[in-house]
C-alpha cells in the first residue's frame, strides 16, 4: 500500500496537470474510434479497396472470405473454375489418348491387322504423348491435393503457369505429332480400303464398345491437335481471373505467350510441307514472325550441340554485333575502328539432372557445359551457324572501361571475338551472363583475376 502511495505522488508531481490528461485521454479515445472505423471498413486483401460488406456471424467463420470484397470474392471464384478446367480437361485428354493405345494400337498390333512401319505411320509418337501427359496431370492434381489440404479452398497457391513452363518440352512432341497428322489420315484410310478385316474391326468397334462413345478412330487421333490449341483459351481465363499481383500472373502470361508461338511455327512448318491444313491461329500482333524464328533457332542451336531437349535451358538470346578484330591493340584505336556484323547469339547451359526417374520432372542440377551459338542471318529460309559454338570453358570474357559499350570474349589458343548491343545495359547484361559461366566451367578459374593477356600463353591471333 506505501509503495502504491509512492507512486500515486510522483505522477501527481509530474508536471502533468489535468488539462493535458484529459487531452491524451480523448486522443486515445479518437485513436480507438479510427482503428474501430478502420476494422469496420478494412481493405480488400486482393484489391485494396473498402467496400467490403457488413459482417454476420455467419461470416465470421470464414474471415479469409470476409477479407474480400464482391469483385474479388467473384474472381477467386473464376479463377477456381478455371483452374479446375484446366486440369480435369488435361484428365479427359489423357483418357482419350489411353483409349487409342489400348482400345486400337494394342488391339491391332496383338491381332496382326498392321505392320509395326504401317501403326508407326497411323499412331505417330502417341505413345510421348501419353507419358508426358501422365506427368504433367500427376504434378496439376499434386498440387490441387496440396492447395486443399492446406486450406487454400480458392486454390489461390496453384500455379498452373510455372507449371506449364516447367512442361514446356512436351510442346516439341505436339508439333511431330500435329506434323504427321495429314500423313497419318490418309495411311488409315488407303490401309481401310485394302484391308478388310481392318475395316470390319473399326466398324465394330465404333458400334460394340462403350468406352469409345460411338466414336471412330479418326476422332480419337484428333485428340492431340485439339488439347494443343485448346490450352491458349483455357490460360487466358485464368489469366483473366487472375489478379497481377499474384506470383504466377506473369508465368501464365508467358506460358500463354510461348504455347501461341508454337502453334504458329506448326503452322508455318505445315506449309512448308505443303499440306492444306492448319492449326487455328492465335496470334495477330507484330510479335508472331520474331517468335516463331526464335522457335527455329531454338531448335537449329540444339540440333548442332547435340544436346538433351530435357537438360538444355536457353539463358540468352538475341542479336548482337559481332567483330574479330586484327590483334589486340584494338582498344587503343577504339571500336569505331571494327567491322561489326549483325549476328544471332544463344547462350545455351546444359544442366544435370538431379534425378533419373523422370525427364520431365527432375530438378535441375549443377552447370555441366555452356557454349554460345553465332548465327547469321536467316537466308533462303535456313539459319547458318557462323562457326562452331564457342565452349565457355575454354574462353575468357572481359572488358575495357575505356569501351564500356563492348566486351571482348577470347578463345584460348585461338580467336577472339568483339561484341556489343544496341542497348548499352544490354550489353553489359550479356557480358555478366556469359562471364559467370565462362569462370564456373573454365579450367583456368582459380586464376580469375588474373589479366586475359597473362593467361594466355599465345597471343589471340587467328590461327
């Protein structure tokens, strides 16, 4: 009780006398009433905005909802939907594809109706197809399991677009299959004609086998052509319920982006083949023609480094100038004095895989090789590689702060090669990535330091 006395005194000779109590007190009033006016109409965790409605008790029990406003409570409900859409379709995909496999390849190939050249011919890769597909659905419902299980009832933590990208090598196997499809039709209907046999189990079939749906086999091999033109449409409603500050706003948008490309190069390689038939194009912007090229050079770089589709990542590319200068005073007389040449440059990483189970699904392991691919201009309709890659491993990357608008890369024991952008940012970001692979694969990197010209032991004349 004294100690409380004690105290009581020393606040009453504090200096505080009653008029500024009474002020604090009805500032702390104030501050109570807007943080109550603030709980009342608190922002919408998806959009910002405060026209969230009226609580209930009802409400209450789910306070995540009770966080959004109309608008946004409406297009998590979208993007659900959407999301749902996505893989269920994927699911019916892979149904069909299994039913061509085991409702009229096996069936066909137990009974001897076809050759193995003659069903290659009619049944394409289907078997890719499914492989990928059982893949791609495992890794989708693995993550709508997760989402619920957590739950996420909106589903808001799936990200069908850094998914896809990570699936984005099954698009190769869509256009061999899409481009043997004119092929394909008209091999089973020539074999239809001639075999009769294979004709009466078709028939059969169709009509006697509930799990075709009356349907032929004609329909089931257009399975394929219809899910890859399909997926365009189904990521742009996601993209459309889809706020931009979600985490994988930006990944739809370039799985969208780069599924759109492919169908226009199928197209493109369609009519180069000279058949009548196209996929339905998606793309009317000035985008279209430089994506599909860089489609082609994609795969023209993979074809000369001879490298797995599954283990390669293109971490560059673009066009760059190029210059081979006479000797290494060249930055004395500056770059005015290079003849440079407009060139098409990939950097190319091949990375290990840290598991073997599965191509499609394994992490990506440590840097095993880099090259850089120089092409030139494409010219009567083929791209021409200047020379071989250039093997980071055996370059060194550097540049001069008198000629911050370019970078030297120097192959060992042989050439060396002047580069530049346009864009004076981009060219530094292509020396700091061509750079940082050259010093983790070169044999000389515990000499990084080391000047260009200590490390060569000859000078970087052409040989």
């Amino acid at each position: 009780a004294t100690r409380t006395k004690s105290v009581d005194v020393e606040r009453a000779d504090s200096g505080i006398g009653q008029m500024p109590a009474r002020k604090w007190r009805n500032r702390a009033s104030e501050t109570l009433s807007s943080l109550q006016a603030w709980e009342a109409h608190r922002p919408c965790t998806d959009c910002g905005e405060r026209d969230l409605p009226v609580e209930t008790d009802g409400q209450n029990c789910n306070q995540r909802r009770a966080d959004l406003c109309e608008k946004c409570r409406k297009r998590r409900t979208e993007r659900k939907e959407s999301v749902l859409e996505f893989v269920n379709t994927e699911a019916s995909y892979g149904e069909d594809l299994r039913i061509i496999k085991e409702e009229f390849y096996l069936p066909m190939q137990v009974a001897g109706l076809l050759s193995q050249e003659q069903l290659q011919g009619i049944f394409s890769n289907i078997q890719e197809l499914i492989d990928l597909n059982e893949n791609f659905l495992e890794i989708l419902q693995e993550e709508i399991d997760q989402a619920f299980d957590q739950g996420d009832d909106d589903l808001m933590t799936v990200c069908i677009g850094e998914i896809f990208l990570e699936f984005v090598n099954m698009l190769p196997a869509f256009q061999t299959y899409c481009l043997q499809q004119s092929s394909s039709v008209n091999m089973l209907n020539t074999l239809e004609k001639e075999k009769e046999l294979l004709r009466i189990f078709l028939n059969v079939s169709q009509n006697d086998n509930t799990a075709l749906r009356r349907m032929n086999l004609r329909s089931f091999l257009m399975a394929p052509l219809q899910r890859v033109t399909k997926y365009p449409l189904l990521l742009s409603r996601i993209i459309k319920a889809t706020t931009e500050y979600h985490p994988d706003h930006s990944s739809l948008r370039e799985a969208k982006s780069r599924i759109e490309s492919h169908l226009e190069h199928i197209n493109m390689k369609t009519k180069q083949e000279g058949n009548t038939w196209t996929l339905r194009s998606f793309r009317q912007d000035s985008k279209k023609k430089r994506e599909v090229i860089n489609i082609e050079m994609r795969e023209a770089a993979l074809k000369t480094v001879g490298w797995l589709r599954e283990e390669t990542r293109f971490v560059m590319e673009g066009s760059l100038q190029l210059a081979q200068p006479p000797d290494g005073q060249w930055v004395k007389k500056g770059s005015k004095t290079l003849k440079f040449q407009n060139m098409q440059v990939l950097l190319l990483v091949n990375m290990k895989r840290v598991s073997e189970s599965s191509l499609e699904s394994a992490e990506p392991g440590p840097v095993k090789d880099a090259v850089l691919v120089l092409i030139r201009d494409k010219n009567n309709g083929k791209f021409h590689l200047l020379r071989e890659p250039l093997r980071l491993s055996n370059c060194i990357v550097s540049t001069d702060p008198d000629c911050d608008d370019t970078f030297e890369l120097i192959e060992i024991r042989r050439e060396a090669f002047v580069f530049r952008d346009s864009d004076r940012a981009r060219t530094h970001h292509w020396f700091r990535q061509i750079r940082r692979y050259s010093r983790e694969l070169g044999s000389w990197k515990k000499r990084r330091n080391a000047l260009p010209n200590i490390m060569i032991s000859t000078p970087h004349t052409r040989p």
